[in-house]
C-alpha cells in the first residue's frame, strides 16, 4: 500500500471498511488585491490546495519560482498513462508552491532522480525536502525516505536538525540557500485530521450507541442482582439440629453424628461439626470433626450424617469427658447453628 495512505489514515485503515483511496493535490492560484489608498495593487499570490476534498491555503512568501507541489489538475488521468514517464510529470504539473523548506543551488538536490527517489509512484512534490518534519500533506509516511536520499546525496542528515539555524547552515554548507516553505494560511495537518475524522465518525457513533446500550443492560443486571439478593435475604434461613439420640463417643466412631437441616428444596447445604471454642484444645480434639454436604427434599429437610476422620476418631476415642459440639450449616442465606454435647 501506498506509504501516504499509510501514514494519512493510520488508526483508521483498520476501522474503514475498505482502503483509502490515495487524493491527488490539485492547486488554485489567486492575486488579491490590496488598497493602500491610492490605485489597488497585486498582494501575495495564494494557493489554494484541495485535497481528499478539503482545502489549505498557502500565501508564496519564499519567492522560490522552480520546483513545487504538483498541480495534478494539470495531469490528468489519461495523459500520465499516455506520458508514464514520471520526469515529464514534474514539468507539467510544476507550480510555485513549496510546502516544506528547501535547500536552493545545490545540484544533487534539484536532480531529477533524487526528486522522484523519495516518492511512491505518485510523485506530489517537484523538489526534496530540506527538514526533518512532515507537514501535514500526505508527507508523513515519506519523511524517512527524503532524509536518506539528502544524506546519500549531500552527506547531511536532518534528523539530527531541528532548528532553522541549524538546517541553514547545513544548507550553506553544501553551497546552497535554505529557503523556508511557503506561508501557511490554513495548517495542511487539517486536512489529513479532517479524512481520518470522515472515516472515523460513524464507528464512533456507532460505539457510542454500543456503549450506552452496554450501560444499560449493566445497570438493568445490578438493578436485577440487588433485587434477587433482596428476596434472598427475605427468606427463611437454613436450620440445622442435631439428630443424634446417642452421642457417646463409642456412638460416633461407630455410627458418625446424624444432623438435620430444613431449607429450601433443591439448594444445597454444607453441614460442619466442630468441637466448641477453646474445648478443643484443653480436651486433645481437633477442632473440626467432618462435614456432610446434601440438599432438602420437597418437604425442606434433609437428614445428613457427619463422619470424622480417622485421625479425629482416635482423639474422640482417647478424650477424657464430655466435648461440646457444634454443627453449623452453611448455604447462600444466613448460617443456622445449634449446638450438643459429645458425652464420655
């Protein structure tokens, strides 16, 4: 792809649905008149420069009269196909307009070669560059290739200038005039903004419906969460008792500790058995003897059976007096808990 499409629609080629197609410059001269109270007189010429349908006006203030922007006004179609050689073009299509500055005299850069070396097969400009910036008009994607073919053929490189001081000594170096651009009137950087805002606007506003559909639907789905956990929270909560007629510890080992949970039908519930706080040291238990996970039937109870370890078996069987218990039940609503005693 062209590298000026490149560079004008970069963040945009991959948003468009299809590529940019590449605007040739076209340029209008004009002489305003002044009136300074005699006769009216010629002031400045201007130029006006369209391009991808929006317009630059340049006042010629450098009064550099060889070697410009190409009029392709001036080149039509028809005839660079007849004429492909892209010499005559910059013959035909000359105009005074320079658009970035310049260095006059110096043969290796007037040379027609080097001219057309740092373009695509397109050549807009009827000169080379003597700065290290691109202006705004379709130049962007093209500004490392003038500043090699200057420091191939004069030795200077402009990317280390960056002062009309320094590019003019440079220039004299070489035996040359710096000649700074044209005057602008109107930045040529409106329009490369203007196309990229062309091609961008609709994606824009389609992602600003986008969003503000998106922000929608997250605060109908908060709205939704907050009422569900709402009714949650009104619910009945889980229960859970112990079951157990016998809670020896010979009980136990042998037939694990039966609790029952009532709750809602078909939500699952965990049921934890632990030895009460600050008994399960003083006694040699572990503090958590098992857990039973299950889920109430269509009545709303479910009888589960907790069954300790091996390891907390062996400490039930050695402990010396009773251990309170307690058995709690954990789910999505509030915790119920009751509590017993492991008896010796």
């Amino acid at each position: 792809m062209n590298k000026r499409i490149i560079a004008l629609a970069a963040g945009a080629a991959t948003l468009a649905a299809a590529p940019m197609a590449l605007s040739h410059p076209s340029i209008y001269e004009v002489t305003p008149q002044k009136y300074t109270g005699g006769a009216l007189s010629n002031d400045a010429l201007r130029y006006l420069v369209t391009q991808h349908g929006y317009p630059a006006v340049f006042t010629e203030s450098n009064s550099v009269t060889t070697g410009g922007v190409l009029n392709y006004a001036k080149l039509p179609s028809a005839w660079r196909t007849a004429n492909p050689t892209r010499s005559s073009w910059l013959t035909q299509g000359n105009t005074n307009l320079q658009v970035h500055a310049t260095c006059q005299g110096v043969a290796a850069l007037q040379n027609t070669t080097n001219i057309l070396a740092w373009q695509g097969a397109d050549p807009f400009y009827n000169y080379i560059p003597f700065q290290p910036t691109a202006v705004g008009l379709d130049d962007a994607g093209e500004r490392e290739d003038w500043i090699r073919v200057v420091k191939d053929a004069t030795g200077v490189d402009l990317a280390t200038l960056t002062t009309d001081a320094q590019l003019t000594a440079a220039c004299q170096g070489l035996g040359g005039t710096f000649k700074a651009a044209d005057t602008y009137r109107t930045r040529p950087e409106a329009v490369a903004s203007a196309v990229v805002a062309d091609v961008t606007a609709p994606l824009n506003a389609r992602i600003a419906e986008l969003q503000a559909e998106v922000a929608s639907r997250v605060s109908a789905l908060a709205r939704k969460t907050a009422d569900h956990m709402a009714a949650v929270l009104r619910m009945d909560p889980f229960t859970v008792k112990f079951a157990s007629g016998d809670l020896s510890r010979q009980a136990v080992a042998r037939d694990g500790i039966r609790v029952v949970v009532k709750g809602p039908h078909g939500e699952t519930a965990r049921v934890d058995v632990r030895v009460a706080e600050g008994a399960a040291e003083r006694l040699g238990l572990p503090r958590h003897l098992g857990f039973a996970v299950g889920t109430p039937g269509a009545d709303g109870t479910v009888i589960l059976t907790v069954r300790p370890g091996k390891g907390a078996l062996r400490a039930i069987r050695a402990v010396d007096g009773s251990a309170p218990l307690v058995a709690e039940v954990r789910a999505a609503r509030r915790p119920g808990t009751d509590r017993a005693t492991l008896a010796g």
